[in-house]
C-alpha cells in the first residue's frame, strides 16, 4: 500500500478510487504552503499536481521515497523535468484529455472577437441601444494562424475549418511535407508568413527559452491591422505590456488570455478599461467533463505504475 498526496484538486471519485488500495492525502490548497508541503511531502510515494504546485529541486530531494508523479494535465513548467530524469523519476501526464475543452474555448474566443460582443452587456445596461457599435465579422471566410499543431491545434483545425476558416500553421516538430498537414486542411507556413497574414492567432506551444515572450512589440506591429490573438498555452509567451500597448492603440481588433505571466495577476489595473480583451482565470482546459477525464487519466497511470513499476 503506497502513500498518495495530492496536492490540487481533483475528482472526487477518482480521490476515492484511489483511497481504495491506497493511503491517500487530499489536501487539493497544500500547493499554497511550501513549509506545509515539503512536511507533508516526506514519506510520499506517488505525488499528484496540476499546475500550482512548485516541484522543484528542493520538494524532489525532500520525498526520499517518491517513485511517481501524476501531473493533472499536460504542462510541466511547474516541474524541473531535467533533475527528475537526473533522478530517473517518472512523470506522467493526462494527453489529450483535456484537448476537447480547450478547442471549445478557443472556438468560443473567436466569435466572440470577431462579433465584439464583449462590451454589448454593459452597453445595453447603460441605456445604450448603439447596435452599429456592436456590428462584427463572420468566421466564415477568415485565416486562423495555429501556432502548435499538437492534440489541441489539430482539434481546432478541424473545428474551425468546419465554420469556414482558411488554416494557417507553424509548428517547429512537424517537417513541412507531413501529411498531417493536408489531412487537416491547413497551409504550412513560416512564423513571419504566419503572423502577417492571419486575421486570428491561436497559441498552442509549450513555454520554454525559444518561446519566452514569443510574441512582443516586433511580433503584434507585423500582424494585420485589427486582427486577434488567444492564448491558452502559457502566460510568459505573450508580453503582456506589449500586448495591451497594441490593443490601446487600436492596431489590434482584440484578444482573449486564458494565462499569464503572474497568476494570478499581481495588478489587475494594468488590464482594465479595454473593451476589446477579455480574461479568464486558467480555465480553459477546465471543465466538470476534462475534470473527470483528466483525473481518471492520472488515476489509472498512477495505479499501473504502482503495480508494475513501469510508465506507459
């Protein structure tokens, strides 16, 4: 029987599947208490994290014991990756398991931008009727850059391409005469082709020093003049100073964050008073369907490995 903490929050029924062979810690705000969770963290064999959860060195020397760690999604900047394969620890992620809600989402932000409905609430709560200021475009017709045509990329593609989208894509992992390509209908092209002739951009690559404020002042004066940008990857690729300086300044039609560099947000005053962006607090991937999914993803690996002793 091994020792399970986890250390975020979880599906319920997924925490009792595994605290039927096992001794589990549920403790879903453990992540906001480093001393806590370095104490809690000792006589641990199997650690389970989303995103908040700081696996650092320090945590990873602190758990003697540890043989696995579950990792509720798919990013890992929250994990030294390079000490745990110094370690020989393995970790194992929930692929794809939130792709659907995250495509959703994507697709969700891009009516929204191109209809610019985002202020007609407030507008019409003012005893404002002013329906030529809320006169949007079509996605039908439009080109959508795909920057990352990993599981989410390719399930966007295949959604906005039934609306009608041109496709545009970069990824850096896929050679320009893959066949993947034309299976998704999507035009293989530069970064700096991408970027210019995209009326939206949608972001789905991982945070690393190649792409580390990605996209900053040299990348949003070359887009197209009114054009959109949603990113759900992660905050640290888009400047976000650059960014709002582009939206004030109208040479961006908008844009949606999911992510940011400081979640949360350190000052929210820095955002406020544009009509044209709109902000969510790292949901995107986070629905009660990709919950389950995810969590049973990670129980059933986290289970395996404890019986075989092996990552799939």
């Amino acid at each position: 029987m091994a020792n399970i903490l986890i250390t975020e929050f979880m599906d319920p029924g997924q925490v009792e599947r595994l605290s039927l062979e096992h001794n589990v810690s549920y403790e879903p705000e453990l992540y906001l208490d480093s001393k806590a969770l370095l104490d809690k963290s000792v006589n641990v064999h199997a650690l389970i994290v989303r995103n908040k959860t700081n696996v650092d060195k320090e945590l990873l020397d602190t758990v003697k014991d540890l043989k696995v760690i579950g990792r509720l999604g798919v990013g890992l900047d929250n994990i030294d990756i390079s000490y745990c394969k110094e370690k020989k620890l393995p970790v194992v992620v929930a692929e794809g398991a939130n792709a659907k809600s995250v495509s959703e989402y994507v697709m969700m932000g891009l009516l929204t931008l191109f209809r610019g409905t985002m202020s007609s609430t407030e507008s019409i709560l003012k005893g404002k009727w002013d329906r030529s200021e809320h006169v949007g475009s079509e996605i039908s017709g439009k080109t959508l850059g795909i920057i990352g045509i990993g599981t989410i990329g390719r399930i966007v593609a295949e959604n906005a391409g039934t609306m009608g989208m041109n496709l545009i894509g970069n990824d850096i992992e896929i050679s320009d005469d893959d066949k993947i390509w034309g299976d998704l209908n999507i035009e293989c092209c530069s970064f700096e082709d991408l970027i210019q002739w995209s009326d939206a951009i949608t972001l789905h690559i991982p945070l690393n020093q190649e792409t580390y404020n990605l996209f900053s002042e040299d990348v949003f004066k070359k887009m197209p003049k009114g054009s959109f940008i949603i990113n759900t990857s992660r905050g640290g690729i888009v400047n976000e100073s650059d960014l709002l300086k582009y939206l004030k300044n109208r040479h961006l039609g908008g844009a949606m964050l999911d992510v940011f560099e400081n979640e949360p947000i350190k000052d929210s005053t820095l955002f406020s008073g544009l009509k044209n962006l709109i902000l969510t607090p790292h949901i995107a991937g986070l629905t009660v369907e990709s919950n389950v999914r995810v969590s049973q993803s990670i129980s059933d690996k986290i289970l395996d490995f404890l019986i075989s002793g092996r990552k799939e």
